[in-house]
C-alpha cells in the first residue's frame, strides 16, 4: 500500500482531516472525523477495559509475578510548573534544530540524513529529508545539479559511503542543506525546548508561565500519594491515564505519526525493587500481546529491546514496541510505545527535587550552594508495607503508548485491495479496511435491497433494534453493491440485507466483510448472532 492511498481513503471517508483546513490546515494538528473519532475511541476503549476495567485484581494473569491492582486517573493538562523542573523536562526535554540560512526552512538536527559524494575534485555532504524509497533519487537529483552534470554523466559522481545521520558531520561549510542549492547554508544545531508555553491568570508576567503537559505520566507521579490514601491499593499495583499531551515537534510528519497534539495511553506500575525486573519483563511482553491480539500480528511489527547505551541514566531496561509504516524507509521501523522500567527516579525527583550530582550528571543543575536547583515537593512519597513493616520508594514499570500512532498503525494494517465479484459476477478491485471487529468504527450495516415492497421497514426497525446494542449504518441509496463497497471502506464488518425472501420466511443475508461469505438467519437472531462475533 502507498501512505498517498491511505491518506486519500482517510479524507474521503471521514477518519482524518487536516485541522483549521479551509484556513490552509496547521502543521502538526490533525481532526478526527465521523469515522476516525469512533475508530480512536475505540482503540482507547480497548486499551481501558483490556488494562484498567476487566483487569482481574485476583488472580495472577499468565506470566505474571503475582496479582496485582489497576485502577486510573484522569489528571489536569496544566499542572505547577515546578512538576516540570523536576520531572527534567523543563532543562532537558528538548530536541536540536537548525536552520537553512538560504530556505528559511527549519529541521531537526537528527532527522536530516544525507550522503557523501565527490566530483570535478570536491567533497560535499548532500542531505535530504525525503524518507521513503524516492530518497536515493533525490540525493542523486541534487548532487548532479550541484555539479552541473547531466543524468548521463552520473557516473562522475562518486558516493561515499551509506545514507548518514548529519549528526555525524562535523563541518557544515561541506553540507547541501535539503532544499538548498547553496552550499553550507544550515546552522549549528541549537537547543529547543518542546514544551508549549502558556499564561495562567490576567497578569501575563513571565511568574505565570505554565506549560502544556508533554507527557501525562507526570500527573499520575504526583498524585501517587492521593491514590494510596484514597483506595486501598497495595503494591504491586498500575495507574491508568489516558489523554492529550502536547509537543512543539521541530517538523511534525508522517501524517499524524509525529503530531504536535497527540493523545498517550499510560501506565504507571508501582512495584518492590526486588521485583521489578520480573514486572519489566511481564509488562513488554503482555503490552506487544495486546497489539498482536488487535490485529498487528506479522513481520510489520516488533518488539526491540534499547541496547545498554541507548538507556536512560535511571532505567535498566526499555523495550519499544515498533511498527513498520509505509512512509519509513524499507525495513525501517517506527515507535508504537515504550516500556520502560524508570527506578524510583521519578518518585524521589518529586520528592527530593533532582537527583545527586554524581550519580545522574545529566539532569542535575546545582546552585551556588551544590544544592539541586529544583527542589522537590518535601512530601513523603515512599510505601510502607503493612505486613512486613518494610518503607521504600517503589520501583516504576511504565508502558507509554500513543493512541493516534496505533490508530494509525491500525489503518495502515487495516488497508487492503482485493477481487470481488460485482452484480454481474464480473471481479472488480475493492478496497476494504479489514479492522478488528472491536476496532471497527460501525459493526454492521443494515439495507433494503429495493426501496419497495415493505423491506425498508423492516431494515429500519432491524436497524433501531440492533443500534441498541453497537454502532449500525442504515443505508437505502444505489445499488447494493455499491452499498456494500461504501460500507467496506468504513470497515465494517457485517452487512445484513433485506430482500424478498425476509417477506416471505423472515430471513435475512449476512455478509462478511472480509470473506465474503453470505448466509441467511432469523431476523429475530441477527443481534445474537452479530453480537457473538464481535466479541
Ligand atoms: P519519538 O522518539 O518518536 O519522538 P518518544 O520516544 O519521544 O517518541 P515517548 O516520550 O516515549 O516518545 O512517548 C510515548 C509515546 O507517545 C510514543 O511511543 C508515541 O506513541 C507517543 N508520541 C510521542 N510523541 C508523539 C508525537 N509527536 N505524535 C504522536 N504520538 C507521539
């Protein structure tokens, strides 16, 4: 499938639109339509119930340590801006861009790749943005103009080396930015906060600056306290949160991959150190499960393990789990979630304020005293075991995973162009979106096969019938098998039409979306029928 294919399928019928686009659309910021915002719900509505609502507090679920807890948490996205100093996103939380002094175009240092080539005795960097298959053509494009060749005479051209991240160029004066046709034309890369910044209250001095939450695991840290004295929970146990988050990405791309407002699926697990490796371990693989059982089983996804130098300072292991987009490079994969096993780093940030000097260099930013400057909360945020009497800082799993990336890693799964018969038989190219049932933004459709004879009242009261308990699409216009294909597009899974037999035996046709296998029940059935294979 081409990403171009998607795109046009998800405007045309109404999953995704660009946002403010009768004012030109703003970079970064996507709309869900009709059918997107069911489909996201839905997606969010999986995660939930699977993670927080049908969750078992009894029972170990296989391959777990032992039972545990789950309950959630719906925290503000504006929050104290000292939760920021000492979460480490106020100093650290930030990407380095740089900027094409001949484009004015801006990109994000480590996203700019590019190749070395020489001709006519000179050595140049030529760098592109391009991501896709098309990347090798442009590098070959640009370079040609620079040095004044012509196609034929590309084998003047002597490349040097793979596709490289710019990161490890060193002198820019060599470099072709990516639109550029001037030489030496980027910056230097320069630091660049990703958190939003707003005005709390009439004032709009500077001492009112707050920030929109770029993650939501920090509101969970905080009210880490309120959750244990407000329930009874007792570690081990995982709090829930679902909502916006928001990051001022140096080039949002990829459709809404990397957006600027985004929706987070978090967990955070709260369990004895002794154990937390056992719970690391529990969470990757139960959290991979969980996109194999939606329907992302095969070879586009995987689990991949961070090496040792890719790890943050307090975390002793991080998993990702990646998706293979359409719009990344072959083989190349794309980040659906992380799981991450943080320590009691963040428990001990909020109450003791950064951590020591020593022993995280990177996040520490002392006073003149040698005193971390952003001092934590003072509060008490350790457990205290009331069997063993044992106090300690709980250790911390945390899976994070993006509700729009695996809305969109559902699409892109979901995509498929196959032969169907039409009304006379005759195989045409349909396009259908196989989404898992639970997925699927309608469940069935319900259509008269004439507008005569009585079947459309019977289709509607079917309709009004089956509304009560899923999401159903009347439709009476065109012919059937238009109807159908409409209804293929949207992804769902049954269509059931009332023809002239329903008259007669009061028997309907039942059409699967994916095998195209027809068959016929009692109209009285239809619901338990349906309602047992979407489950
Ligand atoms: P990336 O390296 O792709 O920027 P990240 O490692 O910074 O991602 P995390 O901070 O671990 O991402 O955030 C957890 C999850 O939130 C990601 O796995 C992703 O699904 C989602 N996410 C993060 N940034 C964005 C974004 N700009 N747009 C959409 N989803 C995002």
């Amino acid at each position: 499938m081409e990403m171009d294919q998607l795109v046009s399928l998800c405007k045309r019928r109404g999953f995704l639109f660009q946002s403010s686009e009768i004012y030109g659309g703003l970079n970064g910021f996507w709309d869900y339509g009709p059918l997107g915002v069911e489909l996201k719900r839905n997606v969010k509505e999986a995660w939930w119930k699977d993670m927080v609502t049908s969750h078992d507090d009894l029972d170990a679920p296989a391959g777990a340590p032992s039972s545990f807890e789950m309950t959630g948490l719906d925290c503000t996205i504006i929050m104290h801006p000292q939760v920021w100093k000492c979460s480490g996103h106020y100093d650290l939380f930030h990407d380095h861009m740089i900027d094409c002094r001949q484009t004015n175009k801006r990109y994000r240092y480590d996203q700019v790749r590019g190749r070395w080539v020489e001709a006519k005795g000179q050595r140049i960097f030529v760098a592109t943005m391009v991501e896709t298959q098309d990347e090798a053509e442009d590098l070959q494009r640009r370079a040609l103009k620079h040095f004044k060749l012509r196609a034929k005479d590309a084998e003047q051209l002597s490349w040097d080396g793979d596709v490289t991240s710019l990161t490890t160029v060193e002198d820019t004066s060599v470099v072709l930015g990516p639109d550029a046709t001037e030489l030496g034309s980027l910056t230097e890369p320069r630091e660049f906060n990703l958190m939003f910044k707003t005005i709390v209250g009439a004032m709009g001095t500077e001492e009112d600056a707050a920030f929109l939450r770029p993650e939501t695991a920090q509101g969970i840290f905080v009210n880490f306290k309120n959750v244990l004295d407000s329930t009874r929970v007792k570690i081990p146990f995982g709090i829930a949160q679902v909502g916006k988050s928001f990051r001022n990405e140096i080039t949002p791309r990829n459709f809404t991959f990397r957006s600027r407002e985004f929706e987070q699926m978090e967990i955070e697990f709260f369990c004895h150190p002794e154990q937390s490796p056992a719970w690391y371990k529990y969470w990757r693989d139960r959290r991979f499960q969980w996109y194999v059982d939606l329907g992302l089983a095969g070879e586009r996804l995987q689990l991949r393990d961070h090496d040792p130098d890719e790890l943050s300072h307090y975390s002793t292991g991080t998993a990702d789990i990646e998706y293979q987009f359409p719009f990344l490079p072959a083989g190349e994969f794309g980040e659906l979630e992380g799981v991450a096993h943080r320590g009691d780093f963040d428990l001990r940030s909020h109450m003791e304020g950064k951590l020591d000097p020593n022993t995280c260099p990177l996040t520490v930013e002392v006073d003149e005293h040698g005193q971390p400057r952003h001092r934590g909360s003072g509060r008490d945020l350790s457990y205290r075991d009331d069997e063993s009497g044992e106090k300690y800082v709980p250790h911390v799993i945390e899976p994070s995973a993006g509700a729009d990336r695996a809305t969109l890693a559902f699409l892109c799964e979901a995509y498929t162009e196959d032969q169907a018969p039409d009304e006379k038989g005759k195989l045409q190219t349909r396009t259908v979106m196989k989404l898992h049932p639970r997925l699927a933004p309608i469940k069935a459709a319900v259509f008269p096969l004439v507008k005569k004879d009585g079947m459309p009242e019977i289709a509607r009261d079917l309709y009004r019938a089956l509304k009560q308990h899923f999401p159903t699409f009347y439709d009476e216009k065109g012919a059937v098998g238009r109807r159908y294909r409409r209804q293929d597009e949207a992804g769902t899974p049954y269509c059931i039409t009332i023809d002239g037999d329903t008259l007669s035996d009061k028997t309907v046709t039942i059409r699967d979306r994916d095998t195209l296998e027809q068959w016929r029940v009692k109209l009285d059935d239809v619901e338990g029928e349906l309602s047992g294979r979407l489950k």
